[in-house]
C-alpha cells in the first residue's frame, strides 16, 4: 500500500532558508508554499508537489484566503513559520511589530484549523543578551535582548508558548545562518572589507574578540529533517538551537580569511573600543552627508568584544543531531572565498539580494487587488 506524503506549510518561502527548504524536502513532502513575493521573483524551486501561495501574513484577507486554499486541499500536519522581518540599521520600524509579533499571532490562528502534528516557530539566539564573560546562551536563556528584533522575537515566542496548550509546537533558535556563498549580511561586509583595498581592511574593533555562533545552510537542513523525524519526544514549547557550539571571533575569521586569500596572514589594526565607536559614529554621519548610509551603524558599538557563546547540548540530546564539523565557519570560509575568487560577480549578486530588506510591496498590492 502506497503511503501518503505529508504535507507541511511553509511561511517565509521566498527567504534564504525558506527557498532551501523547498528545495531540500521538496520530493518528500507536499508543501504549501507561503510568501509575498512571486515563485519566480525569488529563484524557488519548481515542483509538482509545491504550491506557492502570494499572502501576506500581516494581512487577514490574503492569509485567509491562503488558508482556506490549504484546508480544501485535504489541510497539513506540519507548518514551519519562517517569515520575518528583520535589518541590520538599528531602527524601531514598524514592520518588526507588524511581522514579527501581529504576522505570527495571525498565523497561530489560522494554523489551529489545520489539526497540526507539529508547528516550527523560527527564532534566533540574537534574541538573548550576551552571557557574562565565559557564560554561555542555551535552550533555557530568556529572549531579553534589548533590542527590537530581540523585543519582538521575545514577544512572537510567548504566542507560540501559550498557542502550544493546543497546537504541538517548538520554538527553535538559529544561530547566523550561512551559505558557500556566504549570504549573511554581516560576514559578507566584514570579507569585502578585510579582502578589499580600503584603508579599514585591517581595522579590528576593540580586542577583535567580538563574536558570535555561525550554522552552515547544509546544517540547518540535517536539522530540520531530524526535527520533523523526532519531534514525538518533543515536549510543547520546547525550546531548541540550531546552531554549533560556542561562538567565532572576528580576529579568527580576519586571519583565516586574509591568509587564504592573499597567501599571507595581515597582521590587524585592533582600535580600542572607545576609539572604534566614534569613528562608527563619523562613519554614520559622512553617509548621512553624502546620503549613502555605510552598513556599519552607531548601535554596533555596544557589542564590541562581547561573545554570544552558545551550549545546546540539550537540542543535539533531542534530536540525536550534531552539526558536521565540516561544515563549521572556520573549516568552511576556504570554499567561501573560492566562490569569491572564481565567481565574483555572482557572489557579489547573491549577496546583495541578501542584505535587500524591502518593506514596502507594491506588486502584491496589485497582484492582491487583482486576485479580489
């Protein structure tokens, strides 16, 4: 007897893990595709067992309708809530609120006409403040960090918490999600620098100590299959971490980097904390004056030298998973810079795509009226 392919619902399609996902779980599952953008806008896979479904979760209208398309359907036992907003200029916008904390409220609720098995809510261990010196973040770490993307991921999980009463759910936390072509935004500005010919390639803020956990694209993969596979002995509102363990300095990936790629390890300019936060204060305010705003902003100071050291021993208990050391930032950032060397304008493309944060949807205002 045939056996029948589960169905799972995927918000945040079009995003960089969301496109993954589709393409990794794509012959095993019948997926329900959710995002605001077009199949084709965002490089999505094609496939007979994916639906892809233009809503908005922030709007009622759009995700009822999406809902209501999966329910007719024969409904879903899994739905993994990637979508999200989030941007690296340090302001309260309010698409935080809007996404983050109303767009996931919204979700839970159409969710629960679904009769799911599982529901995945997609956090970050940014959400937590940094551990005292030699302290680590781990699944039982409150999300307090102070600022809004942590405030909203803080409020997104206590929904998810209080939705687990009567949806089976877990809530995980990511670590900084990377690819072989690098596409998290931070990383990425850090190489251009570090490998290019401006005077602050050999600048290193404070110590260099500065660091946080990294997570290969490959990694998360793994994750999310042994998640699906497991989560029976999962507890509701559990909360887990994808992610290795402990963090990676920018002195680390400073050396790695420019002894790969030049052939010779740079010896770094380290500009005490003081000093570097007033220069991202100038750097901000010359991009002010030109009005071409630097990546770098004034908020950054605060986290020079500070380690997000993660522990999720826990998690890989769980599971039964363990991140392949393979894949781990400073094994992997040779194959980065080889994509960097042979391929640069694509590298460079994909990597702006990355750190392209569009608020405001013109097109799917237009393909909403037109779908009304």
């Amino acid at each position: 007897m045939k056996t029948q392919t589960p169905v799972l619902v995927l918000t945040g399609a079009s995003g960089f893990i969301g496109r993954e996902l589709l393409e990794n779980l794509k012959s095993d599952f019948r997926i329900f595709a959710i995002a605001r953008r077009s199949q084709h806008e965002s490089h999505a896979p094609v496939h007979p067992n994916i639906a892809w479904i233009r809503a908005d979760i922030t709007d009622q209208h759009s995700l009822a309708k999406a809902f209501r398309e999966i329910t007719t359907a024969g409904g879903a036992e899994y739905l993994i809530h990637l979508a999200a907003f989030y941007e690296f200029a340090g302001e309260e916008f309010e698409e935080y609120r809007l996404t983050n904390v109303i767009g996931t409220e919204n979700v839970i609720n159409h969710a629960r006409q679904l009769n799911l098995k599982l529901f995945v809510f997609a956090s970050s261990v940014a959400a937590c403040s940094f551990p005292p010196k030699n302290g680590t973040v781990d699944e039982s770490s409150p999300p307090d960090g102070e600022h809004i993307y942590a405030w909203t991921k803080n409020q997104g999980e206590k929904i998810v918490a209080e939705a687990a009463r009567q949806i089976p759910a877990v809530i995980v936390r990511f670590g900084a999600v990377y690819s072989d072509w690098c596409e998290y935004p931070p990383l990425f500005m850090f190489l251009n620098t570090w490998l290019g010919k401006s005077w602050r390639s050999r600048i290193l803020a404070g110590k260099g100590i500065s660091a946080i956990p990294y997570i290969h694209i490959r990694d998360v993969m793994v994750f999310f299959r042994r998640l699906l596979t497991t989560y029976q002995n999962i507890k509701p509102a559990e909360i887990l971490i994808a992610s290795t363990e402990g963090s990676t300095t920018h002195f680390d990936l400073f050396a790695l980097a420019t002894r790969y790629f030049f052939g010779k390890e740079h010896k770094p300019i380290m500009v005490p904390r003081i000093f570097a936060a007033l220069g991202l204060y100038l750097i901000f305010f010359l991009g002010k004056l030109v009005k071409r705003l630097p990546f770098e902003r004034p908020w950054m100071h605060k986290y020079i030298d500070l380690k997000l050291n993660v522990g999720n021993e826990k998690t890989r208990s769980l599971l039964q998973w363990n991140p392949n050391p393979r894949y781990f930032i400073l094994n992997r950032l040779p194959f980065l810079l080889e994509r960097l060397k042979s391929e640069p304008y694509a590298w460079q493309m994909r990597n702006m795509v990355a750190m392209r944060r569009v608020v405001a949807r013109p097109d799917f205002t237009i393909y909403s009226i037109l779908a009304k």
